[in-house]
C-alpha cells in the first residue's frame, strides 16, 4: 500500500476551512452548531418541519333509539321535475300560439287516452296516431296519461309517479315521431292539467 504524501500548508489550510463550515447531516440538538458560527447567516435556511395539525373531532350523531321515528328525510333527486324540463324547452312553435295554447285558450283537434294502458300498448297507439293526426294537418292534439299513483319516496334512488307519464315525452323525442312534433307542454288544468301533455305539430310535408 503507497504511503500518502503530507499535506501541504496551503492544503491543510483549505481543509480547516472546509471543516469550519460543514455540518453534519443529523447533528444531535444540543451538538448542532448555529448557522451563524458556520458563516451561513446569508444563505438560504431550512425551516423546522411542524407537525400536523390534529383533526377536529367529528360532530356526534343524535341519539337514536329503537322505535324512533326519523326526523327528516335527505332527498336525492337532481334532475328537475319534468314539467320543469318541458317548459325550459327551447320554443320551436309560433311564441303567440304557444302562450295561448299554455293558458289553454287552443282547443286541441284530436286527443287519445293512454291512461291505464301499459308501455308497450301505450306507444303502439300513440305512434299511429300523431303521424295519422300530422297527416290530416292537425297542429294541436292532446295526449291523457294520467298523473300515475304517488308512492313512498324515501329511498336513496327517487322513484317519479307515473311510467306513462314520465315515458311518452321521451317517444314524442324519437323517430319516428321525432320529425312531426314541434312541441310538448304540459295541459291546462282545464284539458288533464299534470295528467296530459299538449302536442304541437309540424305541417305535413
């Protein structure tokens, strides 16, 4: 193994400087120089690390006990009712007609009762006659749905009464019924109300 040379003066020098201003990578607290003395006042300082703050505790719950009744009933339904979404349509029919037709000043030309039908019966009547009534260049005709029963409604799913009503604004949405409704509106109280839906038709073509 060689021998190692000394160091020169000027080498031993340099290395106490080195020494002077090191610190170690983990000093224990009360060993651990002060930057100032290490000749680091101008630099850049490390904050101590804080500890993270506690959680707050959780508010209790109320007491419940077996055979109380619940107070209150949290509602998940976030879609708006569907009278809601029929009236913020964009408007495709004349804006004079549709205002008298909504305070039902427009007597419809034709009606059909869907009320107590089921689904498929329902939309294999309703079909025929929209494209039979736009044929015969009819523009208002009134389709009854009734306003279907009201159940309990406390579930974490809503359940909307009435599958027939809920479902004959989407078939008056599709082909091939799509292309000869202008409009759909909930009646006036005087033609069903909540129980049946104005349609407004296109001119044949």
């Amino acid at each position: 193994m060689p021998r190692r040379r000394p160091l020169r003066p000027e080498e031993l020098d340099l290395w106490q400087q080195v020494v002077r201003t090191a610190l170690p990578i983990d000093p224990d607290p009360q060993d651990r120089p002060k930057r100032s003395e290490a000749g680091l006042d101008d630099g850049p300082q490390t904050l101590p690390a804080q500890p993270p703050r506690p959680l707050a505790p959780p508010p209790p719950l109320p007491l419940f006990r077996l055979g109380d009744k619940v107070r209150t009933v949290t509602r998940h339904d976030l879609v708006p009712p569907l009278s809601e979404r029929l009236a913020a349509a964009p408007l495709r029919m004349d804006a004079k007609a549709f205002a008298r037709m909504s305070r039902g000043r427009l007597a419809p030309e034709a009606r059909i009762d869907l009320h107590g039908m089921t689904l498929s019966e329902a939309r294999s009547g309703l079909v025929p006659f929209i494209l039979e009534a736009q044929a015969k260049g009819r523009r208002l005709v009134l389709v009854i749905t009734g306003k279907g029963r009201s159940g309990r409604d406390d579930g974490p799913l809503p359940q909307r009464p009435g599958a027939l009503k809920q479902q004959v604004p989407v078939w008056l949405r599709q082909e091939p019924l799509a292309r000869a409704v202008l409009q759909v509106a909930e009646a006036h109280p005087r033609h069903g109300g909540a129980g049946a839906y104005y349609v407004y038709l296109s001119r044949p073509r």
